[in-house]
C-alpha cells in the first residue's frame, strides 16, 4: 500500500474514504457514545442549530457549519477532550454543505495539551503519546482531510504543532496577517505528529518543510502564502469577513461536484496518471447525473445563475 494511503488506512480506521457521502445519524450516534468524554445533548431554543460542547462552538448558518476551538485561555491548546468534540462535531455534519474552523480569542491552536484534566500521563506514561496520537488526534486531521463538503480554516495567531496539521487540513487557508505557522518540536527534542510532514512536504516541498521542521521556524502568514502553503494572508480585521463569505460560497456550490474533486485531488497526490483517468471518469459519471449538474446545464442554456441544492 502506498505511504499515503497507508497512514489514512491506519489513522482513519472505521472512517469512509475522502469526498464520500457524510456518516449515517446511527454510525454518528455510535461514534458519539464510544468517546472518552460524554457529549451533551442538544441545549433549548438555538438547539436546532447549536450544539454544546465544553472546549468547542458549533453554530449553523445556512449551509455552513462553524465550528470554534474554544480554549482561548490556552490558546485553544488541543486538549484530548477538544480532540474528541471536535470529531463528534464533524460526525454531526446534519445537512451542512461546508465547515468553517476557526479559533476562539487570539490564537488558532497552539497545539496538543496533553496535561488537561490529568491527561499529563499522556507524556509521562510509557507510550502514552503513541496512544492520544493514534486514538485522538491524527483520527481528528484523518476526519478532516476525508469530510465530503469543502473545509475553510480561519487561522488567527498561532497554528504550532498539531495545530498547524488541523489548519492545514482544510481544502482553503485564510490567516490573518499576524498569524504564523510553527513546528517546534526540534526544540524540545521531539518530531512534527499529526501528518504534519505529510501535509507540510506535499505544500512546499522537501526543502521547506525541512526548514520548518529541523529549524523550528515561525512561518509568517505572508511567507505561507507565498509559498503556497495557505490560500491567502488576508488583514486582520477583514480575514474572518473572507473567511465566512468564502465558506458561504462554496455551501452554495455543487457538493457532490466538490466531494469529487477532493477525492480526484487525493488520488492525484499519489495515484499514478491512469488512476486519475479512472477517479475522473468515474466522478464524471457521477457527478453528470446529480441534480446540480441538470441545473448548471439549464443555468447555461437559459444564461442565468445556477441555483445549486447540493444534490
């Protein structure tokens, strides 16, 4: 099995494959009583369209699902209990049509945090970091990368450690000008986790991954847009306004179309050129005969915008 297909295999066991159709309520609502924390259930009056969870906010907005890192105290520090919302959010997709992550206060993630709510043993017990590794967090960047609707991160601050792997896990990256982009673990003697050299190494390349990672270097918001790492540095009072507006978009988009071409992108990255040949055709199969496709042929013919149901 190639790399890449091995390590989805390993850290996204028991998840579809990238771009497929959203999890069932029942293998959601399975999910859901299999995690370390109890969830609560869904509060009064916003119910319908929050869910509340203790170290995450979820709001819906239309066809967008909003979901925060609310740790702000800790710079949304990625604790195992956050980890674990964080997928039952994503589980509770509903009929969303894109997601939208960003972070509470002035940081995006500044990476795991192990020691919440005694969770130090974690570091200190014998593979114990193997453990939150495998059983938390790389399942939540699998989770992210394997959603069928498009993911827009919203970075503000710091993205360091796993951090930097969730953000980067989105199909679009807006940072705020004063964002960065840290791998530090050189410096406390330890390696970049949660597929960070894989999503690191495919964006930019050996050399500055390399860079990232054995230097430890901050990545300003602006050099990871020049570099391609990000989709766009944006100012700070104005990238949350792009952000929404973009995930707004693509919510009334051709899902189907999108969840396609994410599963395209991912056999492209390290599929040969025939296995391309194949996912296109078979997604052209599919996507021709979805309803949004009928609509966008009747939007051109009748030269008016097309009204897509994401279907």
């Amino acid at each position: 099995m190639h790399s890449r297909k091995r390590v989805l295999a390993v850290v996204g066991e028991g998840l579809p494959p990238i771009g497929v159709a959203r999890p069932s309520p029942s293998f959601a609502s399975s999910f859901r009583s299999k995690l370390r924390y109890p969830l609560p259930a869904r509060g009064e009056g916003q119910g319908e369209t929050r869910l509340a969870y203790e170290t995450i906010l979820t709001e819906r907005s239309g066809g967008v699902l909003m979901i925060t890192l609310n740790r702000p105290e800790r710079l949304n520090a990625a604790s195992i209990q956050l980890a674990d919302e964080f997928r039952a959010a994503l589980y509770d997709l509903g009929d969303a049509r894109a997601v939208l992550i960003t972070g509470a206060g002035k940081g995006f993630c500044s990476g795991a945090d192990l020691a919440a709510r005694g969770e130090a043993n974690a570091i200190t017990s014998k593979g114990g970091s193997h453990q939150a590794l495998q059983n938390h967090y790389n399942p939540l960047v699998s989770q992210i990368l394997r959603l069928p609707v498009p993911v827009v991160t919203a970075v503000n601050g710091p993205a360091a450690g796993v951090g930097c792997s969730i953000a980067l896990a989105g199909d679009f990256v807006i940072a705020a000008r004063s964002a960065y982009f840290l791998q530090a673990f050189v410096n406390i003697g330890l390696v970049p986790d949660g597929g960070s050299t894989w999503l690191l190494a495919r964006a930019i390349g050996r050399a500055r991954a390399t860079r990232m990672m054995m230097l430890g270097e901050k990545i300003s918001a602006e050099h990871a847009e020049e570099w391609g790492l990000i989709y766009k540095a944006a100012q700070d009072d104005s990238f949350m306004a792009e952000a929404r507006e973009l995930a707004e978009r693509l919510a009334a988009g051709p899902t189907l179309a999108y969840a396609t071409m994410k599963r395209n992108i991912a056999t492209a990255l390290d599929g040969t050129i025939n296995d391309v040949f194949l996912a296109e055709a078979e997604g052209q199969r599919l996507a021709g005969a979805s309803a949004d496709a009928m609509e966008g042929g009747m939007a051109f013919i009748q030269k008016r915008k097309p009204n897509f149901a994401g279907k």
